[in-house]
C-alpha cells in the first residue's frame, strides 16, 4: 500500500516562519560552534580508539570540526545555496593527512558519519530548539535535516576525492591487503570467505564493476575514480589501478545493502552519463562474489565501446549488450552474417540508417505498426513506406527470419564500424 503523506501544504506565513526560525537556530549554534566541535571530537576519541592515542590526528580533526561545523551553520543562517560548498581548507588537510598514514576512505568517511550523529545528538537537544512549539519545531528540523544531509553528501564527495588524490600521490609502492584481494579478483582468482569483510561487502550488498571506455584519453583514471567517489553515498568505492601501461582503472560501487540491483545500477548510469565519463559498466551482482562476474562484464562492455569508437555513448552497460558481445567474439564472422541479414541496408548512407532505425523501433515495440509510428512522431503511411523501402534494400521480406534480423540490425546499430560495407 502506498504510504500518502497527509500533511497539509505550508502557508506562506509558515513557510517564512520556518525559514526564519531555522536561520535563528543555526545561528545560536554558530555562536557554540567551538563547544560542538570539542564535543564531536571526544565522542570520536570514544568511538575510535585508534584516535586516542594519535594527536597529530586529533590536531587536525578538530580544526576540521571547527571549520565544517562553522560553514555549515554559516550557509544555514544566510540562506547560503548547499550547492555552494567547498570543503575548507583544514577538511582537506585532514583527508590528505589521513591517506599520508594509511587510513582508507572508508576510515575517512566515518568520521564524517559519526560526526554528523553526534551534531544532531547535540542540535535536538539544544534549548533554543526545545523553545520552539511543536509545529515550529517540526519545521526547523526538516529544513535543517534537508540541508546537513545534502551537505555532507558534497562535503564527503571532495573530500573523499581529495583522499584517494593522495593515496595515489603517496603511496605507489606495494599494494595494501584490499588492493591485493582486488586484484586477485580482477586476475580471475578465487578469493576465501575472509575476503567479504576485508573488502567490506555484505553478502546482500549491491556491486557494479565501473571501468573507462574508449581510449585512455577519453577518460582519465581520475576522471573515473571521481566519478565513482561522487556515487559512492554509504560506503566508498573499491578501486584498483592496474599496472598496464593506460593505467586502467577498475572500481566497484558498492550499493546499500537494501538497495535495489536496478536502483544501482540506474544511479550509476544516471551519474556517468550527466558527467559526461565514458564508461563501461557490468551488470549488477551481490556480494563478493559478484565483484568477478562484474568485472569481466565490465571488460566485454568495454571491448564493444571500443569496437563502436566514436558510435558508442558515454555509457556502455553490458545488459544492453549481451547479444551483441556474443555476436562479435568472432568479429569477420559477424560482419559477414549482418551483410548476408541486411543486404544493401547494410550501408553507411544515412538513408539506411533511417530505414535500419524504424526497423529496430518496429521490433522494440513487437511489430505494432500504431506503436511504431507514434514511437517515431511519423503517420502510419510514412511507416509503411519504409518498411516497403526496407524490405527492398534487404531483398527479403522484414517478416522472414526476424531474429536473425534484429540481431543483424543490433550489431549495425551498436559496431557500425565493425559491421557495414563501406559504400
């Protein structure tokens, strides 16, 4: 049953109260901005041991708390666009710090989550926010839960880039034991039930294996592991850069646990394409397990974006092109076979590529000839007279032999390069 929010739309009175109410609040905090932040850091001393006996650390986490919790609550109580965030200075001092001794971005991002627990702890119960009716007092957190979430979810995503920057900067020697298992998965080796928790991956835990496409060019390995850090929202991404000479890097997202293989995979999907990285995804498995079976997906997407060049898109999912990567092990074999299906519509003139495109719209919608034409904003006649056209080009009816024909037209439509004659 879908749960329908019954709750009344707020007046513009309202509205103006709330916003007023919340820039007060966050500026009676601001003013307790250095009492807050010494109260996170011994909440994360008491939560993280390892914090207690590192001053350095505790140097630079709470001059971080410091300036984090004063931006934040600065842009609250001016009204200031979330979007606007920068992560300050000493935040990022203590990423870099942070890679310089060995912490992971999954260390990184606890502080960060433990940190944002303990300031609602301290925010719900300030007095300035208990001297608020119950009405208002709804209102101020859901604008202050809306911002800090959005918030930290910016603040996370640079500094976490920041982080695996400095990783790479100064720690290129051996791998660490997460890298070794990543590689061991990449290499196609097996790896024993100890690697889940080292790698940090529940068995009901979404993964997608995310590699570059196209030439190393196209997508630098730091385009794509910034890429991956911006997905990453509950845990950070697995990376590996290989020692091939184009540096190729291979990540796995890791979803929540209760999130949806098709959620995941439409975020990433989603995520790439905005950005404008090329990337070759495979498909959505669970568990460390699935980090094998990703990959090599991963690779066959990749193979056929690069057998497409300047065709493919940004984004390359191998559930998109299971057939065709089937289809194309023997790549002269395929060429052949797409000629023989299409005949003269195997050309490169653009009047066949019309022709072989209302073709694949006719079989997306299982042959419906209304479908079709309203699917291609054309009248039914003009279907018809391509499909008449199309049939003369191919020299058999479009109803003969229609799997071998829609496999033909796949592989004209994702490797033309591969596949059509040259005239």
């Amino acid at each position: 049953m879908a749960i329908v929010d019954s709750t009344p739309p707020e007046t513009p009175a309202e509205l103006q109260e709330g916003a007023d109410d919340t820039r007060a609040f966050a500026g009676a905090l601001l003013d307790e901005t250095l009492a807050i932040a010494e109260s996170t850091l011994a909440y994360l001393m008491a939560e993280m041991p390892e914090l207690r006996e590192d001053e350095q650390t505790q140097r630079y986490t709470l001059g971080t708390l410091i300036s984090v919790f004063e931006l934040g609550l600065t842009m609250v109580a001016f009204d200031v666009d979330v979007e606007l965030t920068r992560a300050p200075a000493t935040a990022i001092a203590h990423a870099r710090h942070l890679a310089r001794i060995g912490a992971d971005t999954d260390d990184l991002m606890r502080y960060y989550r433990l940190s944002h627990a303990h300031f609602w702890q301290l925010a719900m119960s300030a007095p300035q926010l208990q001297a608020f009716d119950s009405d208002r007092h709804a209102r101020v957190i859901q604008r202050l839960a809306s911002f800090s979430h959005r918030f930290l979810d910016v603040m996370s995503t640079q500094v976490t880039a920041e982080h695996l920057a400095e990783q790479r900067r100064h720690q290129p020697g051996p791998r660490s034991s997460r890298d070794e298992l990543l590689a061991v998965i990449a290499a196609g080796g097996d790896v024993g039930p100890a690697a889940a928790q080292s790698l940090g991956v529940a068995p009901d835990q979404p993964v997608i294996c995310v590699l570059q496409a196209g030439t190393p060019t196209a997508s630098s390995p730091d385009d794509v592991a910034a890429c991956l850090t911006a997905l990453s929202r509950d845990a950070a991404p697995l990376l590996l850069v290989t020692d091939a000479p184009e540096r190729q890097l291979i990540g796995w997202v890791r979803g929540r646990a209760r999130e949806t293989a098709r959620t995941l995979a439409h975020r990433v999907t989603e995520h790439a394409a905005t950005t404008g990285i090329r990337v070759a995804l495979g498909d959505v498995g669970h568990g460390v397990g699935a980090l094998r079976t990703s990959y090599e997906q991963a690779v066959r997407a990749q193979r056929i974006a690069q057998l497409a060049g300047p065709f493919a898109g940004d984004v390359t999912s191998y559930p998109d092109i299971a057939l065709v990567d089937l289809l194309t092990r023997d790549v002269p074999a395929a060429r052949t076979f797409a000629r023989a299906e299409l005949g003269e519509l195997a050309s490169p003139d653009e009047r066949d590529a019309l022709l072989r495109h209302t073709l694949l719209t006719l079989f997306a919608v299982q042959f419906s000839h209304a479908s079709a034409a309203a699917a291609l904003a054309i009248h039914r006649n003009t279907l018809r007279q391509r499909l008449e056209r199309a049939a003369e080009r191919r020299g058999a009816e479009i109803t003969a032999r229609t799997a071998e024909l829609h496999a033909a037209l796949l592989l004209a439509e994702l490797v033309p390069d591969a596949v059509l004659t040259d005239a």
